[in-house]
C-alpha cells in the first residue's frame, strides 16, 4: 500500500506544483465518511471481538459499533454479518474479517521457523500468496501474520512462528510474507507481529518481561518490523511483554514515536488478544478504562478483545482524557485500509464456488517444495542417504503417519485428512515394513521394541519419525527440557543396536537439544513441522530426487543450559579458546584457579552442536577464491565480493551461500558475525560456479553510543561461507 501511496502523495504535489489541488481520492473518501461519522460510529471502528456466528453480534454491527471481528471463517456467516454492517446500518462500512492464518490456511505450509530454513524468499513469497487465496475465497481479508519476533531461546513455544534469531534473515522472510499476502490477487492485509522484543521473554517463558536496552531494539529487533512497515505493511500488533517495565501496548514512545514518527507507519496498530486490559494485571493501568486510555494515547489503533475501547472511549473523550483527534487518526487508518482491500466495493464473498480455492495442485506444490527446502541434514554418516531406490525399509516411530501432528501448531483451519504422512509416501519408494512402536510423542510403552529389533534385521535401514506433538510448541507452550519426549530416544537406540543403518526424521516446533539421538543414528534430517506435503517431501529427500538444503535458522544448543545462545553474540572480553579444561577432565582436589579463564561451562564447553546456518546437502560444498574488488571503501561504495562454489561431491546439490561482516571496534562492541546477504546456489557434482556477493557500505550502519545510526570507519572482516561457523576471515576497510 505504501508505495501505492507514495505515487498518489507525488502526484497530488505534482498537480498541486502546476496548479491543481487533487487530494489522494482515498483520502478524500475517509474524509467524507469520518465527517458524517458520530464519535460512537468512530469507536465502533476501533473494537475487534472473537466471535464464531453472524447472529451474535449482528444487532452491534448494525450500530457500527464492530470494525472487525477475528475467527469467523464460514463464508455464509461472514456474508450474514457483513450484510447487517453494510447495509443495516447508518453508514455501511463494512467489517475486517480476520484470522490466524500462520502457515497456510487450508493448505498448510511448513511452521514459519521452517520456512526460515530455507533461506528462499522467493518461495516462501509464494507460500504467503498461498495462504491468501485460499483464506481470502473464505472471506477473511486479514491475517495475524508474519510473526517477526528474533528468538533465540529454544524454551520459548512461539519461536515455531516466527523466523528465528537472525535480524537480516528475519527481515527477508518478513518481507517475502508481507509481499505474498497483499499483492495477491485480492490481497490479505497483513499484520506484523509482536511489536516488539516478545522473544527476548526471560527464560523462555511465553508471556514474561524483558529487558532489551534501546539500542538493541533498534539494532536486533527493531529492523524486520521497520523493513515490513516501509514495504507497506497494512497492520501490526503490540506485544504482551513489558519491555524494561513498560508494557508494549501502551508504550507510547514505541508506537507513536517511532513506528508512528520516525517511520511514518501509516497502517493501523492492534492489540494483542485483550493485552490493552492485561495491562491492569501488569500494574500499569488502574482499571480498564485506564487501560483504554493508555493504549489509544500511545497510537493503538483498534482493541482486540479488551472491549475497553468500546466501553470507555467514549467518557475518556467527554473528560478530555483522549482527543477525538486522535480517535479520528485511528479511524482514518482503520478505513484507509478497508479500501485498500477494497472492502467498500465489494464487502461479500463466494458462498459457493470459494472451495475451488483451496488445495489446487499448484498449492500443494508450493507446500511440497517449501518442505522440501526447509529440511535440514544435520548429518550423513558415510553418506547412508540418500537411499537406494527399492531398498527394504523398517519405518518406526510416532510421527511416520500422523496427520495431525505434522501440521504443527497455529494450523487453526488445517485439515488432517489432507495430510500426505511419509508412510504412504515412503511406500511408493521403497519395500517399507511399519511399526509404529509408539503411538504418539510422550509415549513411555515400549513393549513393541522387541518387533523393531527383530524387523531391523531384515531391512537394509531402519528410518525413524520422531520429534514433538503440534501441542509441544506455539503460543504458552514452552519447555525447561526441550528434547525427545517418552521413549523416542530409547527407541533410536534400540534401532541403533541393531547395527543397520539408522537414519532419523524429526518433526518438531523448535531446536531440540539432541546430541545424545545424533550419536545413536547415521544420519538425521531435521524438519519444523512440515505441513500438508510433508509426507512426500520426506520420501524424495529420503531417496535423492531433491538434495536437502536447509540451513537452521536458530542455533542448536548442546544443553538447554546454554540458552541463550546465538551466532551472533559479542565477543566479551574473555572469549572462549577451545581448550577450556571441561568439568570431566579436571583432577580431584583441583586447585583453585580460575580455570580457563574464558566464557564457558565446565559441564558443556561453550559452542552450540549446530551453528546457525548449517546444514549438508547430497553434495559436498568448497569455497575458495573469496576476494574483494576493493578492499578500501569510501561510505558511498559498495563492496563487491566474488567467490567459487565448487560441489565436490558426487550429487547434484544446491548450497546457501551465506556473506558474514564483522565491524571490528567501534563506539559500541559488535557481534562476532552478522549475516548481511545469503542466496542460493544450485552447483551439479564436480562442478564450480564463480558467484559474487554486493553490499552498499550504507547496509554496515548501526545505532552508536550517540544513537545515531552511522557507518563508522574503520577495520571489518568478512566471510562468505555455509554457516555462521566456517570461512576465512578476509579484511577490508571502511574510510
Ligand atoms: C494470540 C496471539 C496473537 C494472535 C492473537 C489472535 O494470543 O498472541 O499472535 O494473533 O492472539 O489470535
């Protein structure tokens, strides 16, 4: 929308220039309609409430006192209720319908944090316009998505929505899905989502506080949501948590200052789900009608389920409280975007033809591929995968056929009968003999260990299907242990003793912490719940017809004790060695030295299992030749980087090349790394490809110790490489 604004506003100031005053007819329109509206008409605007039939609520939509409402997804309620707001009432605006729809709507995708493993834009693009269509030919026209919140703690459930730890990879993923839902053919506005620093919750626990300084927002969190915002993002949500004590839905200088201000946001901003009334029980507001005020004076917009808004805006404007300027600000934006959906021309939906939407092959073929790409090979041992086409599998394990769990969580309007498990799939490939061994993740039963030991020994390879339940991740469900529930770990190493080839599938939520399963396979492919399609996603992975190559978007700690942990963290002033002496290898009575004397634990060493950005492929990826068309650099320039991919091994292969860049002193201290640009590269079996990186220095800004957002010059390395752990440092020089 912004862009399409921007060439209205530009086109007033040219007709103004010669002469004319055309106002951007959009604008006009608001301008009409908010003159007629009453002050109660104008709140009815800004009230959003949960309701899940038209009759409920049809007398309030009469009196425009609803603008949206959220988990009505029937097409002949939603047409009901518009009916009664557009043409039952004084001015016929009519009704948002909105939802959560996270990773598809009917044609479920794989977990947001999996799309991120594919480090594809493009495809993760066309995964959003997905989801659009089919949620749009149901009637709803805006969705609580792209979740944009940085993690980098595994114990918090709701990374599984978002795009992990990296700000550079969450900021293309943000854009990808911000692009795929409004530019689709009738467009889903979408909503960013949870302004701001939800991830950074203390402990991993959902809901907690944080405590992220300014400049940490606007260096780590703060730059996904300003990149959506410019792109046009129509709408974003204020999150839960307390940010240094002041809850985000009543942070004014959050929302009016900077989203507002500073970035000229001219969407609409919402609430979390009554987060405007949970500021009572944050001891931030007196009563909810303090609450009403505290969030509509910070600049949100609408009130999801607080009715606060709806209740009290009224009396706050009558005692001065709460200007009805602002309240006019709300409303303009709130119809700004009704007719960028083009809401007023045309309110309905298909009742009848819309199912023809949902489940096109074209769609399933989105959601195939994007599993595909997120599936991330943690290890080969001797290259057991891929394996040989016909060969006798033994498949176990909870998740081999379970419809359900594989849709993983947020999959609101998800249909498990559509769900394509890796069973069937896996049985036009190969001789597959099945015992499921455990019915479901949690479960302790292994009476049925013995027929897998037994059934091992006359299969070639034995392929396990663990992980977590769809209910194990995702909002309020976060864990101190998070790692193979019941006996799925007994189970790996049961088929492990058997001595055949042990390959591990895992469908989960988030970076379980997983070494001691690693060590009892030879190989693992590492899926966030793939969705619809990851059944045969899984079988051409398993038999080579497609080489993995996902990257994890989150490290992958050796101990939950670790967390947080990330790439790209400050270097401290005693960073690890190496060679720390680990608790095991101390001796009795050892003397009392600071032993090592650097950042670590004694007990788990200091580096994670995987980085992040790792992941093999069938291939075998070499980098060399990494050099700089200059290697001094005014602010102006752009720094060119060019490489050769070579693919040594024996198949065709495509890597995620990654470029890292660490500013090495400045007014405040960098991380170590930071991805600035990654792309994908297809390179067949003994071939190399020569391949170029370019980065404006501009993209090297940062927020300072004076908080201006400057390049500073100085020393920088660089790395091109396919992790965040790998490459050789190269130098070059900003001045
Ligand atoms: C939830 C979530 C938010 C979601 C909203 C509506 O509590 O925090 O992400 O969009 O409520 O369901």
């Amino acid at each position: 929308m912004k862009s399409y604004r921007i060439a209205l506003v530009l086109l007033a100031a040219a007709l103004t220039a010669v002469g004319c005053t055309q106002k951007d007819p959009t604008e006009k329109k608001i301008d009409e309609l908010l003159s007629k509206m009453t002050l109660r008409e104008k709140i009815g605007q800004m009230n959003q409430i949960s309701v899940n039939d038209a009759e409920s609520c049809a007398e309030s939509a009469r009196k425009g006192e609803i603008g949206s409402v959220l988990n009505l997804v029937d097409p002949v309620q939603i047409n009901k209720l518009q009916k009664a707001a557009v043409e039952e009432s004084r001015l016929g605006i009519p009704i948002l319908v909105s939802r959560d729809v996270i990773h598809g709507f009917k044609t479920v995708l794989p977990l947001p944090i999996g799309q991120a493993a594919t480090f594809d834009p493009a495809l993760i693009e066309k995964g959003a316009r997905v989801a659009a269509d089919e949620a749009t030919a149901c009637g709803v026209r805006w969705t609580f998505s792209p979740m944009l919140d940085i993690a980098r703690d595994i114990r918090w459930g709701r990374l599984a929505e978002g795009y992990g730890e990296d700000p550079y990879l969450d900021t293309q993923m943000g854009l990808a899905t911000v692009r795929g839902y409004q530019e689709a053919t009738t467009p889903l506005a979408a909503c960013i989502k949870h302004f701001v620093g939800y991830g950074a919750t203390e402990g991993g626990r959902d809901y907690n506080s944080t405590t992220i300084t300014e400049r940490q927002l606007r260096n780590i969190y703060f730059p996904a949501f300003k990149a959506s915002a410019d792109e046009g993002a129509m709408t974003l949500m204020t999150s839960f948590n307390a940010n240094d004590g002041i809850p985000s839905t009543g942070n004014k200088w959050l929302v009016d200052d900077v989203l507002k201000g500073e970035w000229n946001f001219d969407g609409f901003v919402v609430t979390d789900w009554n987060s405007a009334g949970e500021m009572v029980t944050h001891g931030y507001a007196t009563d909810l009608k303090d609450a009403a005020r505290l969030a509509a004076d910070a600049g949100v917009d609408m009130d999801m389920m607080s009715y606060g808004f709806i209740t009290y805006i009224e009396n706050l404007v009558a005692e001065k409280k709460l200007s009805e300027a602002r309240i006019d600000d709300a409303v303009r934006r709130i119809l700004r975007v009704k007719f960028s959906l083009g809401l007023f021309d045309n309110p309905y939906v298909d009742e009848h033809g819309w199912e023809k939407a949902l489940y096109t092959s074209e769609n399933l073929a989105v959601a195939q591929q994007t599993a595909e790409e997120s599936a991330i090979l943690l290890k080969n041992e001797d290259d057991v995968l891929p394996l040989k086409a016909g060969s006798r599998i033994l498949v176990t394990g909870p998740l081999a056929d379970s419809p359900y769990e594989q849709l993983g969580t947020w999959a609101f309007d998800g249909d498990s009968t559509h769900t394509v498990t890796p069973l069937p799939a896996l049985r036009e490939k190969f001789s597959v003999t099945y015992i499921p061994s455990l019915e479901y993740c949690r479960d302790e039963n292994t009476s049925s260990f013995g027929r897998v030991r037994a059934a091992a020994a006359s299969a070639d390879a034995v392929v396990v299907f663990v992980g977590e339940e769809a209910i194990m991740s995702g909002e309020a469900h976060c864990l101190v242990d998070p790692s193979l529930k019941g006996a799925q770990s007994e189970l790996i190493a049961t088929a492990h003793a058997s001595g055949k080839p042990v390959v591990v599938v895992v469908m989960a939520g988030r970076p379980l912490i997983i070494g001691k399963d690693l060590e009892n396979c030879d190989a693992m492919l590492y899926m966030f719940h793939p969705g619809t399609m990851g059944g045969p996603a899984i079988a051409r992975l398993l038999d080579g017809e497609v080489s993995p190559s996902g990257k994890t978007p989150m490290t992958f700690p050796e101990a939950v004790g670790q967390t947080p942990i990330y790439y790209n963290h400050e270097n401290t002033g005693r960073p690890n060695t190496g060679t720390e002496t680990l608790l095991s290898d101390l001796p009795r009575a050892a003397g009392q030295t600071s032993n090592g004397c650097t950042s670590y634990y004694l007990d788990a060493g200091y580096g994670p299992l995987f980085p992040f950005g790792y992941g093999l492929s069938y291939g075998k990826f070499e980098y060399s030749n990494v050099s700089v068309e200059k290697n001094s650099l005014g602010m102006a320039d752009t720094l060119k980087v060019s490489y050769t991919l070579t693919n040594v091994g024996k198949h065709d292969a495509t890597e995620v090349a990654q470029l890292y860049v660490r500013d090495m002193v400045g007014s405040v201290v960098h991380p170590v790394r930071e991805l600035k640009r990654f792309e994908r590269i297809s390179v067949g079996a003994g071939e190399s490809v020569e391949c170029s990186f370019s980065l404006p220095v501009s993209e090297l800004a940062f927020w300072n110790a004076d908080m201006d957002y400057v390049v500073e010059p100085g020393e920088f390395q660089l790395w091109v490489s396919g992790d965040s752990a790998s490459g050789t440092p190269l130098p070059f020089s900003i001045r």
